[in-house]
C-alpha cells in the first residue's frame, strides 16, 4: 500500500475508491475526507444526485431504539450530524420525533422493555397514553391504541439531500464523484486490490470500498468475496391529499408512527400521508438480475432498486391503515411501488474490511437511520486501524462457513424481513434453517429430551427434560414473570444443582477450537496475547487477544499441547481472522472446530467419573488446574483440559467427531452411578455468572479494558511487548467498571440490557445475568461508575419496574477457589 503523501503540505492519504453513491457512499468520502484521506473517488453506475439506488427512494423514518447499543449509537451519530447539515436552506433531518403503537398488552410491555434499552443506550424516551398519543397524532382512532412509545429525538432524514451535502464537503476537500461510471470489475496482485475496473476506464486504487448497497453480492463477486445479504422488496405508497391535511405547509410535523402489531409505518408528505409495509409475504430479488439504471427506465421504472407496485400483496394490509387511521377511508393510494434493500441473515450491517483481497472493505447492508454512524466508524477503521466504537455484531467476518450458503442467507435474510417488527426475546432462535450443525452427541441429547436453541449456527441443548424429575427435590423456586419464563424451565436450576453436587456432561462442542503450530507458535501468540504464554508444555493459560487501543477483542485460553503445538480456545470467527491477518510465514493456524468436541465433566464428583476410565494421574497432584494433558478416556483418545467455565472441579475433554458418541457414552455409562446429568446453556450460564467469569461480546467487547473488565490478571505488563500493551500503559484508572450486582428480591429476574440507576439517575446498564441457583438470587453483570462501594443501592429498570439490587463482591461462589482447585 502507498503510504500516506504530502501534496502541498497537505496529507492526501492511499488511493481510495468507493463504488456507489447512496447515502453510505456519500457519508463515508465526507469522514474520510475529514480526516486527511482527501485522494477519494466515489464511482456511482447511475446519474447524480438520484442515482437510482435504495436511498433514492428512501422515506427516512431515523427511530433510534435497538436492541443493539451499536445502532443506537450509529443512529444517534447519524441524526446529530444530518441535523447539522443543510442544502438551500433546507435541513437534512426535521425532528419530529418518533411514535410507536401498542394495539396488545404483549406490544405495551415490550414499549416498556424498548423505552429501558432507550435509557441504556442514553435515548430520551417516554412511555405514553393513549390520549397523548391522539395529541401526537390526532388522526388516529384512540380505541384501537393501548399506548405508545414517544421519542422525540427521533424524525425524519432527507436522505438525499443528505447525501448531497456531504459529497459537497467531500467534494471541497478533494474528492471526486464519477456518475454513470458502472464498476464491471476489481483488479488484484499479491493479495491486495490495485484499481477497479469501469466502462468508462480503470481506477487505480490503494483501498476499495464497496457501498453498493443491495449490488453488495455482485460487486463482491468481482473481489472474489463472499457478501452474505439478501435483497428483498418492501412496499411503500402515498395517499392522495387528505382534506384532514390540507393547509399543511411543513413536509411532516408529527411524529414518525410506527404500527408494528401490523408491520406497518406512516409518515407526512405535507398533506398524503407515506405508508410503509412489512406484512406482505418476502419479495426476494436477485441482485445479479436487477437492471442497470437505462433499462429499469426503459421499462418504465423509476429506477433499478423500485419495482412495480403488487396491488394484491397490499390490500390487507391498507384495511389495517384504515383502521388505525379513519380518516384514510376517504381516500386511496395515489403512488407505489416496491422497493428494494438489503437484508442480512441476522440483520445487521456488514462492514469491515477482507482478509483476502486486503484493501477491500465492506459499508452494506445500511439503513439511512445508520449510515452517518456506520460511515464515521468505517473511516476510523480504515485511517486508524480502528473504529472507536464496538462493531463486532456487523463485522464481515461474523458469520460461520456453514451459514454462508446463498440458500441460508436467502432463507435468513427472508425470516428478518417477516420478522422486522415483531416482538423478539433475546433468547428466541430463529425457526429456519435448523437444524444447520450438531455436535457428535445430537442423538443423545434428543434421547434426553433436549430443549436446543441455536447459536453460531449450532443446537445448543439449554436444559433436557429428562432432568424434570429432579426438579421435585428441590427447594420452591420463586415463579418468574411471563417473559423471563420463555425459553426458561426450572430443569435449569436441577441442572446447576447437580453440578454444584454430584457431576454433569456439558456439551461444550460449540466452543471454537483454534490449532495454532509452527516454529514461530509460541512467539507469535506470546505478542498477540496479553499473559505469559511462555510456559512449559501442559501449561493452559487464560490470555487476551488486544487491539492496538488495549480493547478486548477476545478471551482464550491457550493449552500448550507440545512446543510448537497450541489449542486455542476462542470466541467468534472474528479471532480466527485476526490470528490470520497477523500470523507470520512459520505460523501455521487452523480452525478444528467442526472436525472436533468437546464434553465438559464438572462437578464435585467430576474426578470420581473420570479416573476409573484413564490410566494417567487425575488426581490433583498429577494433574493440576489449568493443566493440559492427552490421555485415553476408555478406548476415546482426547486432550484433556482442566478447567471450567462453570466454576467447578473438572475437565474439558476433546476427541474427533469420529469419536465423540464413543466418548459421551463411555462417561454417561460411567457416570451412573455417581448420579451423572447433561446439563444445558442454562444451567451453565448460572454458573458462569455466580462464578464471575465474563463472556465475551456480551459482558466485554473492544471499547472495553482488561482494567476495566475486571480482567487485569490476565494482563502481563512486565513481558516483552504485545498488542495493546504501549495503550495500556497510557491509560488513566478506569471510570467505569463491570460491577457485579446482586437482586434483593429472591424472585426478581432480569435478562440484559436493562438501565441501572443510582438514585433514580441512569449510569450504566446490565450486560448479562441470569438466576443464580445456588445463591437463590438472581446475578447481573453491569457496567457502572467506578468506584461504587459493596452494598450501594441500584434500581434496574425492568419493563418500567424498579427492581432492586446492590452492588456485591466478586466472585459470589466460591471466592477461595476451594471447589475447583483440589
Ligand atoms: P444505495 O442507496 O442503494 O446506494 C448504492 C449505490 O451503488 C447505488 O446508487 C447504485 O447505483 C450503486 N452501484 C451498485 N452497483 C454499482 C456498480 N457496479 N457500479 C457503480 N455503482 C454501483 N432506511 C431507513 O433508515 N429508514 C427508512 O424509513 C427506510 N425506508 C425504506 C423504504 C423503502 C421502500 C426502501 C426500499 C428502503 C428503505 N430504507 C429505509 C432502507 C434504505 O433506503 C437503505 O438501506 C439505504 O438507502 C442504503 O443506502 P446505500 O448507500 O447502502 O445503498
Ligand atoms: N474453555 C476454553 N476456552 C475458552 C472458554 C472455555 N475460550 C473462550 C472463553 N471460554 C474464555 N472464557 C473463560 C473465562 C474464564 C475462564 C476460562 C475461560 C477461567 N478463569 C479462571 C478465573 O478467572 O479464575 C482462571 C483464570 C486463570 O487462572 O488465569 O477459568 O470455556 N477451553
């Protein structure tokens, strides 16, 4: 790559060349610009200032609330800057807040659930009354609303206005926007991209950025890059002018609405109103056939990503518009059309940057709400190395081999266009595509009457029915609140009981196994690593993988097999692909996850299980904590581990595929006698959490620290330079702090997400937590100020409920490592 040059004193940066001129396009050459990249060039196949794609159409509707604290922030960005932005006078965003519907009590609670992720994610919300949602919107038809959910915050981007201020600003500080210029190809040496091919000629390019919205997949393809979105059409219509509405001069001044119950959207357009609909069956299209911008208008369309209006897909849905908004009775569509954006198989961005060709990056899959947000974060990524904000949930690199299959994305991408506006529980799988991958023990775990939810691709038992007989030896267990109690079975806590005392088989195949070999193993893991890797064969050390700020990227354990033999456990693919991107030539790394299993045996009892069946030393002398071993368990060749992410005596044990039911049965059959269990997701998240150990993505990401994490332990600042480490150095004592909180009322349960207050006023919000069976309270984990004593009193925000909690010291079980070390 060339570096950065000097033109008149002025840094122009590498060659930059964005293909396509949508919103994302336009966003992302103004914040490279901004930051001294000025040498970009945006290629767009349509004309300027509409050029035809989704933005072109765009009603704007920016509702800020997610599930997800990164597009919140995304979309916060986005409405600050647009607000700042204006064309001739006219503002890029008119803040006319935003208003969500409740037509069932379900809606009205999981109002209260969205306006707490609001307060985390430090949204200004209010849940209101129906009445105040009649002010708000006096069209409405009062009987049909229970309450509404009221962000005045929110509002309406002019998406191409938008777009065109900023490709000003960029324009001004150097970069140049091609239109009618269409990319047919990209052009590679030495694994790097070097120009990108148009009709109109070749652009040299040190970086290329693709910001083709739904033409992702194509362009992608000329890269040699997979790009896992699915464009699907979406039907949105205007109504003639409403009498209702006549005298409007301002292009909207109410609120965006929103009427999920029936997957429907409305805003003004001055006197019609805009519907927008989800209800109809998926309208899929391939974005390989979608016409260049001549043709589509040749056909009479107003551009390629809109394709005519199906009537009948509309009509039931136009009754429900009626019926929330009388006064549409009197009138009829004037304008629709179907038009086309890009879903994904989990419905976040894809951004980032391709491990082969380098130099190729992803910014799709983009809503307008986002894309400001999104923009900035890719800029920084590229100028810095980094962004400054978490974006791990829209990294390109997310996704597993086995959910890239163009029928799995076609099929995913499909269920999140239904899906759009329904009411999710953070737990709820999605119903399609599954079962996708099994571990070694599927059978067994059906036998036992599993309960699998899916992650990663994988079923994942959370409980097995066979335990519900257990359940009657235990204590009364508290009765949880109808939300908690889905996807939930007291099973659960005989299952953590069962660990606690006797011994249970947890199915840890899911967990990614990462084979790193070679001369250059161990120096390479020791410098991408936080602790001392540099121990003798045997050693299993807890390590964290850094970026060059010091934020968490991952947590692993790494088992030195044999010198230059490592199993690494890790996380998400994003860590296989950051050991690659930086693994030198005598580095050899592999993912052995699906090849492999794993069966984790823990318990009191776990070492009664395993020794009679091995004929090495499992005795707390002969095999210590975070030790590693290969040994037999009966006729089944494994790598032992011992250690445990549920806080308990015992192994981690690994073997091929071939001979993972072997395995299973072998300990199952052994374990009879001890009273042996399986245990499930539920169970272990329990324990994990009573134990204090973090998990990663939910608890900490890469704007956190291991200081602040609570992670500091594995942190070696005395060893000879890692990544992070000169970060780490430089850093002031933490502000903020993952605090362990403990609910008072033994029957209170929250699941994540939720705000924390501290004398009413928010300071942080709960990443995860679950019921701790053994402490007969429910844990979570939160981020909070720094500093807040044991037993200060927090309230966490639960459905608009108060629910009480203190702040504890960690960990809750165990703290003298009696149960796990002997
Ligand atoms: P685009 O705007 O599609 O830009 C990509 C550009 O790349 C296009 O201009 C295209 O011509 C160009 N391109 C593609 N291939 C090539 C090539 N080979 N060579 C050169 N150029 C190429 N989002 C919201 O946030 N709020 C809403 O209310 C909202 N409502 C919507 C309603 C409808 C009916 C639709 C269809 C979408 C809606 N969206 C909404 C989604 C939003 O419009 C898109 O997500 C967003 O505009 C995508 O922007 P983009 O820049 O990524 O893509
Ligand atoms: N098993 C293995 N690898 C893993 C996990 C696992 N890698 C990813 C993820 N899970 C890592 N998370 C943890 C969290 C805590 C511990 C292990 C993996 C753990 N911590 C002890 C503690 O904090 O007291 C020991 C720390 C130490 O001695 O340094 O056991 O589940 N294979």
């Amino acid at each position: 790559m060339r570096s950065p040059v000097v033109a008149g004193g002025r840094t122009v940066g590498p060659r930059v060349v964005v293909i396509g001129a949508g919103i994302v396009g336009c966003s992302l050459a103004d914040e490279l610009t901004v930051r001294g990249w000025t040498d970009v060039t945006v290629l767009e196949q349509g004309p300027l200032p509409a050029p035809g794609g989704s933005t072109s159409h765009a009603p704007g509707l920016v509702f800020q609330t997610s599930p997800s604290k990164t597009l919140a922030r995304f979309a916060a960005y986005t409405i600050e800057k647009f607000r700042s932005l204006e064309v001739d006078g006219v503002s890029c965003f008119a803040q006319v807040g935003g208003l969500e519907l409740a037509t069932t009590p379900e809606r009205l609670a999981d109002l209260h659930r969205r306006a707490g992720c609001a307060t985390a994610w430090g949204i200004r919300s209010e849940i209101v009354s129906t009445a105040r949602c009649k002010e708000l919107w006096p069209l409405l038809d009062e009987s049909v609303v229970l309450g509404g959910f009221h962000t005045p915050g929110d509002g309406l981007a002019r998406a191409l206005l938008a777009a065109r201020a900023q490709m000003d600003r960029a324009t001004t500080r150097g970069a140049r926007f091609l239109d009618r210029h269409t990319v047919t190809g990209i052009e590679r040496e030495n694994g790097r991209v070097t120009a990108v091919v148009t009709d109109r000629g070749t652009f040299p390019a040190d970086h290329v950025v693709s910001a083709a919205g739904f033409w992702g997949p194509v362009i992608g393809r000329m890269a040699g890059v997979d790009v896992p979105l699915q464009p699907l059409a979406h039907q949105y219509a205007r109504t003639a002018p409403l009498p209702e509405l006549s005298g409007a001069t301002a292009e909207a001044s109410k609120p965006i609405l929103r009427f999920q119950d029936r997957d429907l959207y409305f805003r003004e357009h001055t006197d019609r109103i805009g519907i927008g609909s989800y209800a109809h069956r998926p309208l899929p299209v391939d974005p390989f056939a979608v016409p260049s911008y001549e043709e589509a208008r040749a056909q009479d369309r107003a551009m390629p990503s809109s394709y005519p209006f199906t009537a009948e897909d509309w009509a039931p849905s136009w009754e429900e518009c009626r019926r929330l908004l009388p006064a549409l009775r009197e009138t009829e569509i004037e304008t629709g059309f179907n038009g086309v954006f890009s879903f994904t198989p989990d419905g976040m961005p894809l951004l980032g940057e391709a491990r082969e060709p380098r130099g190729f990056w992803l910014a799709e899959a983009v809503w307008v709400t986002h894309s400001a947000g999104v923009a900035q974060a890719v800029a920084e990524w590229m100028v810095d190395g980094r962004p400054s904000l978490d974006v791990h949930e829209c990294d390109l690199t997310r996704f597993e081999e086995a959910q890239r299959s163009p029928s799995y994305v076609r099929e995913r991408g499909a269920q999140q266009f239904v899906e759009v506006y329904d009411v999710l529980h953070p737990l709820q799988p999605a119903e399609r595509a599954r079962p996708l991958r099994v571990s070694p023990f599927y059978a067994r775990q059906q036998q036992l009457g599993g309960f699998f939810l899916e992650g990663g691709g994988w079923e994942r038992p959370h409980w097995y029915e066979a335990n519900a007989p257990l359940v009657d030896t235990l204590g009364e267990l508290p009765e949880r609140d109808a939300w908690s109690a889905r996807y939930w079975s007291p099973i659960a806590a005989a299952e953590a009981r069962a660990t606690r005392e006797r011994v249970a088989l947890y199915d840890m195949t899911p967990l990614r196994r990462l084979e790193v070999t070679g001369p250059g193993a161990l120096a390479f893991l020791d410098r991408m690593t936080s602790n001392n890797l540099r121990r003798k064969p045997g050693a299993v050390t807890y390590t964290l993988l850094l970026d060059e700020g010091g934020g968490i990227c991952s947590d692993l354990t790494v088992a030195r097999l044999a010198s230059d033999h490592f199993q690494v456990g890790a996380n998400s693919p994003a860590d296989l692909d950051r050991l690659l991107r930086h693994a030198p030539a005598d580095v050899r790394i592999r993912d052995v996850t699906s090849g492999t299993c794993c069966v984790g045996v823990w318990g009191p009892l776990a070492r009664d299980l395993v020794q009679p069946l091995t004929h090495d030393d499992f005795s707390h002398e002969g095999f210590g904590y975070f030790r590693a071993k290969r040994t037999h368990i009966g006729h089944v060749p494994v790598t032992a581990l011992r250690l445990s992410y549920v806080g308990e005596l015992g192994w981690e044990l690994y073997t091929t595929a071939d001979s993972g039911l072997r395995l299973w049965d072998t300990l199952w059959e052994a374990g009879r006698r001890l009273g042996v269990v399986a245990a499930g997701r539920s169970a272990f998240n329990s324990l994990r959490l009573e134990k204090g150990y973090r998990a990663w993505g939910t608890d900490m990401t890469a704007e956190d620290t291991p200081f602040e994490a609570g992670l500091g332990f594995a942190v070696r600042m005395d060893k000879e330079g890692f990544t992070g480490q000169a970060a780490l150095r430089d850093l002031a004592e933490p502000t903020r702090r993952l605090t362990p909180l403990l609910l008072t009322d033994p029957a209170a349960v929250v699941l994540g997400k939720e705000p924390v207050r501290v004398d009413g006023a928010p300071v942080g919000h709960v990443t995860s937590a679950a019921y701790g069976y053994t402490l007969g309270r429910c844990v979570a984990y939160a981020w909070l100020p720094a500093g807040l004593p044991t037993g200060t009193d927090v309230h966490i925000e639960y459905f608009g409920e108060k629910i009480a909690a203190t702040v504890a010291d960690e960990p809750l079980v165990d703290p003298e490592m009696t149960r796990i070390r002997r």
